[in-house]
C-alpha cells in the first residue's frame, strides 16, 4: 500500500464491481455490452457499486461480489477492503480510523432496473443488529442524461389514516396472502426527478421506480420485501424474512417484519418536504463550474456533484477520505485521467493526506466534465438537518 499509493499520488483507481440480482429485469443503461448482463441462475447484472468494501448479499453469490479491486501496476489481486483494512491509518488516516473502525463506512451504487422495485423496509438500527448486522439509511440522486424507464416514480411510507389507525392490521394481510401487488394501496408515489432526489432512513417503507438512480447509503445490505408480486411474478417470500432470526419468525410470523415501521415518519403529512433532496450549493459560486451537494441532510454519508467547464480548473480540498464517480465528459482528477461513461475509466478513491492538501481537477474536454464526490460518516457536519 504505501508502494502503491506513492506511485500513484495517494490515489486509488478502482475496477467496476457488478452485483446481479434475480427478482427483477435489468434496465441495461449501465455501459455493458448486451449479452454480459445475464448471469444465469444469479440473474442479471442490475446494479454497479462504487468504492465498495461491502460484499452483496444474494441467494446465490459469487466471491467478492460487490467489492471493488484496486488496480494494481502488476495485476496483483487487491481489493478495497483488503487495503483499508491493512493500512487503515493510509486510507483514512489515524485519527478517523481510530475513531471509525468500520472502514469508509459508506456504499454508493446505480441500480438499473427495468422495473420498478418492490415496496421494502430496511429493519433499523435495534432490528438489524439481531442478525448481526447494521442498518442501512440510505438516499437517492436520479442521474441526467439517462431514460427514465417505464415508471419513474418511488413510492414512499403509508397515508396519514394508514400510520393513525390500523397499522399493521393494515398491511399484515398482504404479508401473509403473499400473492399480489396491493400493499402499494397503502402508499403513495412521487415522481422522479432528473437531477433531485429522495432521502430515505431504515425504518420508511419505498418503492423506487424506474430511473437510472445513483444511491449513496449506509455500508449494510438489509431488508425485508413487503410487496408479493413484481413485474408479473411472484418474489420469494424468504425476502420478506431475509434479515428476521429464525426464532422470530416462528414466533411472530409475518408479524415481526412489521415491527421495522417507523410509523411516525411513514405516516408523517409532509413526508414529501422530509424526504425529497434537490441540489445544493457548497460555499460560495465558483469561477469554474458547479459545486453542489446532491446527498445532504445525515452525518452517516454525503455527497456532491462536481461540474468544470471546458478548459477550467479546480482546486478542491476534502476534510477526509473519498471516492469519485466521473459521470459526464473527460477530466484528470489528482492526475488521473477520467471518462464519464467508461466503466474501468470512471473510479478513483482519495486517500486522506491526499485529500486534506488539495488536488486539482483539470477540464481537457469539450464539454462539461461532471463527476460525484462521496464521503462516509461524520466527515461534513455542516451538512447535516
């Protein structure tokens, strides 16, 4: 690592990490050719994690799948994980790696579905440790210049006369009849927006539409499924008890997973205004492009989008360790060359020193170069509420 990391200017640049899912069709927008998207019994290839030292969870895996490898000089295997949690104090430096000893501690993805998801809860903080696991708070940014599928729009919680009156009793029969798509009566859905977002914390029941959509969460892979019937088919009903301990479920049944609503929030009449994101400026305008927060609002992650314009520069200091995603356009990023669209030309992560003395980013193409900024737990607390 430190070999790896003074050769490169205490960059990272990163291989693509692909995780096929099987309970809906792909949506195809994520930069591979046709055929590589099917993956047989696992599925197909629906979403791409950025930076991630979080292993998928799936029904059936593969090794490593989900975990991003860091490119090496020598084609030596070596994944993220690996390196952070060897040279912690390299990554994240020592102050935050002795006080964050989850590593980076965030995730950021682009799933890809040609159908809307299914409406589904992550158990919060108390629920998700049953298993041995952490919760999983998480937000949306729905990205330009990408067809937005057949229904771009996220339900999100239940109605007010849902959360103020039969709760439960209210959703518990399509859990136990487990043979339609009537729970999304219950809830109601906002359109997505090209360029805004959602935030959404474990315990709010959602059900993402179709836009190509750049999620940044919390580094876990909970849920339990509350919707049967998706995209003409049944899902497997071990989804809804996915992360629910054996001895719960006998007890509890399709009970227990209902225990994960958050009904004040699900409920809550202005649940759009606490929910919705949209784009905001960071510090004063710059002379270069744009520099926006589009992940705001949690000390557990943020995000910004990065805009230079032809021709320009950047100078950008970071209080911390974080990974970039080039979207749009071509750029040189620390003194590494990025290319929006490319998978395999699109991923770097910045190591801490790096970070907090400054890079440059450098505009040498004819049109806009935009890329995400991602940042894990606790790094922007002006960003937060």
């Amino acid at each position: 690592m430190e070999r790896l990391l003074a050769d490169s200017g205490g960059v990272l640049a990163l291989e693509p990490a692909w995780v096929a899912r099987d309970f809906l069709p792909p949506g195809r927008r994520l930069g591979l050719p046709g055929d590589d998207y099917d993956r047989g019994e696992r599925g197909a290839i629906c979403e791409r994690w950025l930076a991630s030292t979080t292993p998928a969870d799936n029904r059936v895996g593969v090794p490593d799948e989900g975990l991003s490898a860091v490119v090496t000089d020598d084609g030596a295997p070596l994944l993220l994980a690996e390196a952070v949690r060897a040279a912690p104090q390299l990554v994240l430096g020592t102050d935050y790696a002795r006080t964050h000893p989850q590593g980076l501690g965030r995730l950021a993805k682009i799933f890809d579905y040609a159908a809307r998801l299914p409406f589904h809860i992550h158990p919060p903080e108390h629920y998700a440790a049953l298993v041995g696991r952490r919760p999983k708070d998480e937000a949306y940014h729905f990205l330009d210049g990408a067809d937005l599928g057949a229904h771009p729009e996220t339900f999100l919680g239940v109605h007010p006369t849902v959360a103020t009156g039969l709760r439960e009793e209210a959703l518990l029969p399509y859990l136990v009849d487990w043979d339609s798509d009537l729970v999304l009566r219950t809830s109601s859905a906002y359109l997505q927006v090209p360029g805004d977002g959602f935030w959404v914390p474990s315990g709010v029941l959602h059900g993402p539409g179709t836009a190509l959509t750049l999620e940044l969460q919390e580094d876990s892979d909970v849920l339990a499924m509350f919707q049967a019937l998706n995209a003409g088919r049944i899902i497997s009903k071990e989804l809804l008890f996915k992360d629910v301990r054996p001895e719960d479920r006998r007890r509890d049944g399709e009970r227990f997973p209902l225990g994960f609503v958050d009904w004040e929030r699900n409920g809550a009449p202005d649940l759009y205004r606490l929910s919705h994101l949209s784009p905001r400026p960071v510090g004063a305008p710059v002379p270069w492009g744009r520099r926006e927060w589009v992940f705001h609002g949690s000390p557990k992650f943020s995000g910004q989008r990065i805009t230079v314009e032809p021709g320009q520069v950047a100078e950008l200091v970071e209080p911390g360790v974080y990974s970039v995603f080039a979207w749009a356009g071509e750029g040189v990023w620390a003194g590494h060359r990025l290319r929006g669209r490319r998978p395999g030309e699109d991923e770097l992560v910045v190591v801490h020193d790096t970070a907090v003395r400054g890079v440059t980013v450098r505009n040498e193409g004819p049109t806009p170069f935009v890329a995400y900024l991602f940042s894990g737990p606790d790094l922007h607390p002006e960003v937060v509420g």
